[in-house]
C-alpha cells in the first residue's frame, strides 16, 4: 500500500518571486565556513593525486625522470587553474538559480528557460544526480583510506591494521550523521586553515633544495609532456584529474555561503596552498625517486608524522561529511523534482534549515563505502575508481551551463558556445582518460551511476504515467461541485482537506468519502502541494486561495525544490488571506493507492514492478508534508499501473 504522489511534477509549477536566501552572517564568518565545508575534497587530493599521476607517467620510481615530474605537476597547476578557477569561480559561480547553485539547480534553471527540449535537460539532470551519488560514496573512501595509510611510514608493523582502522573510522562517522554537523560545524573551517597552512609550509624546504621545480608554472612543460608521451600522456591525465575532484562543490555550495566568500577563499588561500604543496612533492620526488611511495607525507621529519596522519585523518572527515551532507541535499532536491519517492527526512537543526539528515540514504552510502575498501584495500587501487563519476558530472554541468548562458544570460549562441566548447573539450578529454581505468575498478561508479539512473528515470516515468492514468479516471472537480451545491448531501461541521495532485478533477479520497459515507463536511479544502523548479519561494508566493462555492475551495501550496513541506505551518498563511480554520477541527482526507502492473502500462513489465517496489518504499506522505497524523483520515483504493 504507497501513499498517493501528491507532489505534481516540476515542469506545471511556475517560477516567478523568490526570496533573499544567502545567510546575513558576516562575510569572514562565510569566508572561514567555506574553506570548512566547500575545499574539504579538493584540498585533500595532495594525498594521493601526484603520487598516481607520477606513477602513471613513469610505471615505478626507478622509471621517474625530472622531465616527468616536471610535465605531471605542470598538468595538475594548469587543471587547477583551467577547470577550477575559470570553469568554476569565473564563470559557473554566476549560474546561480535564485542564488542556489548545484547539478539539479542547474537543471532546473535550465528547464525553465527552455521551452523545447526540456525532457532532455532532465535526463541531464538525471545523469548528474547519479554520478554524483558515485562520488558520495567513492570520496570517503578514498580519503579516509589513503589518510590512514600514512602510518605505514612510521613502522610497515603497522600495514595490517589500515583497512580496518578505516573501516572504524567510517563506520563512526557514518553513525553520528544522525547527531547533525551543526555542533562539528564550527571546527571545520579552522582545521582546514591549519591543513592548508601546513601543506603549504612544509612544500617551502623541498622547493628551496629543488627550485627547478618551479618551471612547472609553464604551460609548456604540460605540453609537451602530453606530446612526447601519446598514450601515456593520456592515461596521466586521467590521474592528473584526481587534482581537481572536489571542483562541483564549490558551486553545489553557492546558496551556503555566496559566491564572493567562496572565490576570495580559492584564490587567496585553497589555490596557492596546493600549488605550493604539488610543487614541494614534485621537487621531492625530483631530489629522491624513492619518495615516491608516499610523498606528501616524506615531505615531513619523521617527528611529525603520526600528528600529520591524525590531521590528514581530521580533514579527509571532513572532506567525506562535506560529501555525506551534499548527497543528503541532492537526494532532497531530486524527491522534490520527482526523480526518487519520498524518504524519510529529519531536521538536525532548528536555525539551519540546510541540515537534514536521512537515515535510508547515510545506510546505504555506509554499506557501499565499507564494501569499496574492503574490496580494493588501498588508496592506488581506489583511485582507478575515481575521476569518472567526476568527470561525467562536470561534462553535464557544461552542457546544461551553455544552455543558461544562451537563453537565461541572453548571449547569442555562438558566443555560449565558444566560452563553453573549450571547457566542455577538457572535460571530455579527461572523462575519456578515466574511461581507460574502466577494467580497473571505474566500473564501480559507472554501475553506480548507472543504478541511481534506472532509479531515477523509472519513478519519473512511472510517477508520470500513474498520474495520466488517474486523470482519466477522475471527474471534473468543478462539475462535482456544481451537482453537490444543487442536491448537497448530509453535512457534518468542520472543515475537511483533500490532498491531491490535480486541482482540475475531484480528488479520489473526495468520491470514496461522498460513495461510502454519504456526508459532506462544512467546509471543503482541495489541496495541491507544488514544487517550483527553483530552490525557494518567497513567504509572500507561498499560498494561493481560490474560492470555488460556498463550501468549497482551492488552496495551492507552493514550496522551492531545496525546501522541506510544511502543511500546517504554510495554511497558517492562509489565514491572513481570509480562510479561518482550527487544525484541530479539521480532518486531512490522502488517498492511499495499492499499486498493481497493468496488462498495458507503458513500461517493461520488469520496469513496472521496480516502480512498484519504490513506491513501497515512499515516507507516508503525513510524516512528509508534516501534517498532525491524529487528523489525518486515509482512503485506500487500488490502481493498475
């Protein structure tokens, strides 16, 4: 038995206000939060990206040349630069839906500016969205993984205790999610200042003996690097990416903490301390080959390596609860864009209404992040994993950016093109790159992806169908009304609220209640809950009313795609606009559908019975829209779907 789809899909619902959404705080206290929540991924890479791409480059420390070096770390200083600071900070920053940003804010800032075409912005969307849950899952692994393995350096005694010192590790960062990050929060930021100071000092030394390294700030050396190697160069290049993974939270973050904090944070601290870090790793492993085995950490006198493997630990924390907290928006916005059935979400904190926690998806991301480490056991064997489901989102993001720049910035299309073809050519470069790794274990996002994907476009798609094929079953909601004012039946006081999805036909749980009971109440709400594709709206746009007859009327709630539903709080509203109700005394009427496949349904019959099995799985839609269960009355009927 599901409850009844009462979210109508995101293309009905109009945009029009929308309210202020960035935080008033000061802009130091967004400058420090931002280099906490957005840089964690990125600013860890250190740990693992030039090591690999050396490796990738050279096939062992004895295969190691200055000239190799010098061409990786050229690489990894121009993506920097090309991929993050340009694509992302100059341009995408800017791509803002009501000052929002992220994969599925794009994709709806692209749907509602193009008229034609929008099925396929979805199924960008779609392909975002799931990579990116590939990410979510990957990222802590990874991180955690090659932080840990930082002790082997102090005594090899200490090798076979790394996987399952991780796992712990995981484990218990994954079972206080539900305790929310506002407390941690606030230690974030500072931690990641020491991190990004200290990897920049301790680079200083190795760049002094080593000043040659310095070439590498010359595109050239990439270059030719790519030149002279051919397939090599190709293959370094997808590890060269693992340098800036982590770029799509700087934009997945834009309605946190604004697009200025954000900039200033890259380009004055994040920047300049890992290019000062590649450099410092690059002229170690130039002055001594055999470094190679781990040379962010060799950068440091043999003193200070178990306080670097607990730092490293704390901030690779943060990096996976930065990627944690972002799947649990995603997954918001995706419920809310109709892509997934509603789960079951919990509020961790009363000032922030960003912080949520959902105890399906955090078991889910913990069993797969556990199986990841355990099945590749180390950081070199991880990192062949990573870089696609990256690499794919940032190639969507590009395409859904050329969109909005030609028709929401009204550039003409030959000039979108031209400032996006040349960031959308490295992106496909560098996805092609990690394609290479498929056999190696970049199948693993790719399946993934490819799960969420099937998900994603089967509970659309289903949703869809369900919601025509009830259109056609239900009566003209004007001509109900019109029958009952001439020959109205039993009344009983109070107001009853019908919850559904088409404000057009008489709600089901209305023509069951009239069949079987036979009694009509006072006053009688149709109640539609839209989502607008955009992330908020304005308290002022929130309600409309609509008086249909004496007895009865139409409200429409409207909610962002970033907002959680709430019923009582919204039809306090509508108080102000003349309707007068007592929760107390109303009733709330949701119809709750039993699904069963159709002989003819439009979809596979596998495909119907997975559409099913979602909709098994839906939060009821009285905890979701937070209405008081103890006035809620649940109508079931059966639908063939």
């Amino acid at each position: 038995m599901t409850s009844e789809i009462v979210a109508p899909v995101p293309e009905t619902a109009a945009a029009v206000a929308h309210g202020e959404v960035h935080s008033t705080a000061r802009f130091d206290a967004l400058l420090l939060g931002s280099i906490g929540v957005v840089y964690g991924d990125i600013g860890t890479s250190p740990l693992y990206a030039l090591r690999e791409a050396v490796i990738a480059a050279s096939g062992s420390a004895a295969g190691v040349t200055p000239l190799a070096v010098l061409g990786v770390v050229s690489l990894i200083l121009w993506a920097l630069i090309i991929v993050v600071t340009l694509k992302y900070v100059v341009i995408l920053l800017r791509a803002d839906n009501h000052g929002e940003g992220g994969t599925l804010a794009l994709m709806a800032l692209a749907q509602r500016a193009l008229s034609s075409g929008a099925g396929t912005i979805v199924l960008l969307g779609i392909v975002s969205g799931a990579l990116f849950y590939g990410d979510a899952v990957i990222t802590p692994a990874l991180s955690v993984l090659s932080a840990i393995e930082g002790i082997k350096l102090v005594t090899y005694a200490f090798e076979p205790y790394v996987v399952p010192l991780t796992v712990l590790i995981l484990f218990i960062l994954f079972t206080v999610q539900s305790r929310g990050t506002a407390r941690v929060a606030s230690f974030f930021g500072p931690v990641m200042c020491i991190w990004f100071a200290i990897i920049a000092i301790a680079a200083i030394t190795p760049i002094m003996r080593h000043p040659e390294i310095l070439q590498a700030l010359n595109p050239m050396h990439a270059v030719s690097f790519m030149v002279d190697h051919g397939i090599i160069g190709f293959i370094t290049l997808g590890a060269v990416f693992l340098a800036v993974t982590g770029a799509e939270a700087l934009y997945a973050d834009l309605g946190h903490f604004g697009m200025r904090p954000i900039q200033t944070a890259w380009l004055f601290i994040v920047l300049p301390s890992l290019a000062l870090n590649y450099m410092g790793q690059g002229a170690l492993v130039i002055g001594d080959p055999k470094a190679l085995e781990n040379p962010f950490f060799l950068m440091f006198p043999d003193w200070a390596l178990i306080p670097m493997v607990a730092l490293a630990t704390l901030a690779t924390v943060i990096a996976s609860q930065a990627v944690i907290t972002g799947a649990y928006s995603l997954t918001r916005q995706a419920i809310q864009l109709g892509l997934l059935p509603r789960f079951e979400i919990r509020h961790t904190s009363e000032a922030h209404s960003g912080q949520i926690y959902i105890p399906r998806i955090n078991m889910l991301l913990l069993i797969a992040v556990v199986l990841l480490v355990l099945m590749f056991r180390s950081s070199s064997a991880l990192a062949s994993a990573y870089g696609i489901s990256v690499t794919g989102t940032m190639v969507v993001t590009a395409m859904m950016g050329f969109v909005v720049i030609w028709r929401v910035w009204r550039w003409s299309p030959f000039a979108a093109a031209a400032l996006i073809a040349p960031f959308l050519f490295l992106d496909l470069t560098f996805l092609t790159a990690n394609l290479l790794k498929v056999l190696e274990g970049g199948w693993v996002p790719l399946a993934l992806g490819a799960a969420v994907m099937l998900l994603m476009y089967t509970w659309r798609r289903g949703s869809r169908l369900l919601f025509e094929k009830s259109r056609k079953l239900e009566f003209p909601l004007a001509d109900l009304v019109a029958m009952l004012e001439k020959r109205p039946p039993q009344r009983v006081s109070g107001t009853a609220v019908f919850l559904t999805s088409d404000p057009a036909s008489a709600p089901t749980a209305l023509m069951h209640s009239l069949k079987h009971y036979k009694v009509l109440h006072e006053k009688n709400v149709i109640l539609t809950i839209e989502i607008a594709p955009k992330p908020r709206i304005d308290v002022s746009e929130r309600v409309r009313l609509e008086q249909i007859s004496a007895t009865f009327s139409k409200v429409t709630l409207r909610f962002g795609f970033m907002e959680s539903p709430n019923v009582p709080k919204a039809l306090a509203i509508a108080r102000k606009l003349g309707w007068q109700f007592d929760i107390m005394s109303t009733s709330f009427f949701l119809s709750r559908r039993a699904l069963k496949p159709a002989t003819h349904s439009g979809m596979p019959r596998w495909q119907d019975h997975l559409f099913i099995a979602l909709s098994r799985t839906a939060n009821d839609a009285t905890d979701y829209f937070q209405i008081p269960s103890g006035r809620v009355v649940e109508v079931g009927t059966q639908v063939a779907v």
